[in-house]
C-alpha cells in the first residue's frame, strides 16, 4: 500500500503478511476461532461489573496520563511543530530526524512552564528517523520518562499516543497495538527521511500531525514507541487512513538515542547493510525487475561474498528482490551478523551466494 505525504505525515509503503482470520474481542470477553455468539450477562451482578471495570480502566488511563505527560514535550523547529520525549534529568530530547529536520536550533515546551525553552541539536540518525536535542538551561521539576521492554510488547494491548497533533499540546489519544514487526518505507518527499524502518510497532491510536516524535505509552506508564508515521489512503487521494500508525520501537529507540547522548554519534546501529551501492534496474517491459550493484564497499559483506560491480540482485533468502526499496525492506527486517542467501544475476549467467550482513 503506498500513502502520499501530506504536511506533518510522512509518506510510506507497507509490508503485510498473508492475510490472517479476524477475531474482534470486546473489553468484556474474548472470541475464540469457530466459536458461536456468546448471550450477555442478564444478571444485575453482571450488570453492575460493566460500569466498575469501566470506572477502573479509566482511572488506569488518568493514572498512566498524570505519570507520562509531563515527560512529553512540544518542539518547533523553524515553521513546523512536532513532539519529543524527555530522555534524562540533563535536558536530553529524542523525537525524529524529520521533527529537527535542517535546523540546529529549536525551542521546546515542557509540562513544568509556558515559556518555550532554547535546545540545540545533538545529533540525528536519518537511518532510523530519530534524533537528539538537549536543552540550553534544564527547567526545575524537569521529568524523564521511563521506558519499556520491546520484547513484552503484544497485539490486543492497550496504548496511549501523547504528543502535540495540529500543535494542541498534551493531547492524548487511545488504541491498541494492532501488529508488530511492520517493515514500512518512509517518503524523502516534504521534509521526510525516506528511511526504511523494521520492526515498527502498528496502532490504532490516532496519529496526526503533530505527534510524531511523541510518546506511545503502555498501561504500565512506560514508553514502548515513538509515533513516526501515519498512513494515507491512496484511493481517497491522499486522505488519512483511519487506526494505521506506526511507532518505532523502544529497543531501537534505547539503541540510537543512548549512543547519542554517550558519544554524540551512532557508532552501531543495530541495521543490517549489505555493503553496497545500488540502483533499481529494468526489464525489456519497462517493469522493475532487480537492483544492479553499482560498487560495494571495501571489506565489506558483499565484497566477502563475492559480488561485485555489476551483479543484478534478484533475490534475498526467499524474497524476490525488484527494487532498491525492496531491497532496503528486507535488510530492515535482518540483524547484523545475520547469514543470508543472495541470487545475483551475472552476464547470463545466475548464482546464489552466502552473505554474513554487516551493519549501517
């Protein structure tokens, strides 16, 4: 699916699995494959249980709000708005690259005053669309916010996204973690990265304008994503798609943004890289059909392989590799050290190759 970019929303392509059986469960039950129609509760007991647990999940809600909120922040970067989250006690600010975008300098609205505060640039890692901001004279009261474990992040769980949508501050929205392990390709049209991202949270909270950079919270008040992108429907030319977000996670989150306040870089991204330069190549019909190797890189995993100058990659593992966004996708999705099989194309002649990935 291919969405086009519209102000503050980054444009992106979707990997999805075969489609899969739906089961809709409800806050009060649950759905089993097969299963019939299950009666409502027709006693007053159960009749009394609906507005107590509902009671209880909104306290949950104004709970996780109080604790996580005033970690989230507002930042303006030249015209445009977006959101940040509050790293650590030193004034440190991760949201995304395409949030800072150019700019070096930023001004930044924290939860603890009304006055916007000055923030200079760290670093960015377009690679990841994320980036760091510190800023100039940490406020008093200043709240860090506390982060969560990728690996406990599941379908069905209950999310809230906060940050600053169409530049109304402290909004919040509610949703569901709807899928993870998206792999989803971001425009470089409007301001975007064009970074392919892997291992993207999917939710139905609301994402707007705005809210990229922000928080994507869990009941626990822990951060287990960043709002980065949000779909668009093609067919409705270009108008939002309704419950497709997507967030990138914690644990690359954690990965970047602590190699940035650490070192002022990212020394290891975690990304898989192929050691290569590439461009998509045609068929006689005009049609993508490949990606030519334009040079690969000194001791690098293709040169290792042996591929070189020339080779047209058509294949990697058991994926059909037609473009150089396709290609991009699938390295998004594998780790470094990671061994794959790579099907080049060389003169008339095709072989496949083991290649242990390197890292971006």
């Amino acid at each position: 699916m291919y969405v086009s970019p519209r102000p503050g929303r980054r444009a992106l392509r979707l990997l999805l699995p075969a489609t899969a059986g739906l089961c809709v469960i409800s806050m009060a039950g649950g759905c089993t494959p097969g299963a019939g129609p299950v009666s409502a509760p027709s006693t007053r007991a159960g009749a009394r249980a609906a507005p107590v647990a509902a009671s209880e999940l909104e306290d949950d809600y104004r709970k996780v709000i109080a604790n996580v909120l005033p970690s989230v922040v507002q930042i303006q970067a030249g015209r445009s708005l977006g959101s940040g989250i509050v790293y650590d006690d030193k004034g440190h600010i991760v949201t995304n690259a395409h949030v800072v975008g150019d700019g070096r300098g930023f001004w930044v609205t924290v939860a603890t005053g009304e006055q916007p505060l000055s923030a200079t640039l760290v670093s960015s890692f377009h690679e990841q669309d994320l980036a760091v901001i510190k800023l100039d004279s940490v406020p008093a009261g200043l709240r860090a916010a506390r982060f969560g474990d990728s690996s406990e992040v599941a379908v069905g769980q209950i999310v809230l996204a906060m940050g600053s949508p169409l530049g109304l501050s402290s909004s919040v929205t509610q949703g569901i973690v709807s899928a993870v392990g998206r792999t989803v390709s971001a425009s470089s049209e409007g301001g975007g990265t064009g970074a392919t991202l892997g291992n993207m949270v999917q939710t139905s909270a609301a994402i707007n304008p705005g809210n990229s950079g922000g928080a994507l919270v869990n009941l626990k008040s822990e951060i287990i994503g960043i709002p980065t992108l949000a779909a668009s429907d093609p067919g409705l030319e270009g108008s939002p798609a309704p419950g497709i977000g997507f967030a990138i996670p914690v644990s690359m989150v954690r990965t970047v943004a602590d190699q940035i306040v650490k070192y002022g870089e990212v020394r290891r991204s975690g990304r898989a890289a192929l050691g290569i330069t590439g461009r998509t190549v045609l068929d006689d019909s005009y049609r993508p059909s490949g990606v030519a190797v334009v040079s690969v890189t000194r001791g690098g995993a293709a040169e290792q392989a042996g591929l070189r100058a020339g080779d047209i990659i058509t294949k990697v593992a058991h994926t059909e590799i037609t473009t150089i966004t396709s290609l991009a996708e699938v390295l998004a999705s594998r780790s470094p050290g990671e061994k794959v099989r790579v099907t080049v194309e060389r003169g008339a002649a095709e072989r496949t190759v083991e290649v242990t990935l390197g890292e971006i």
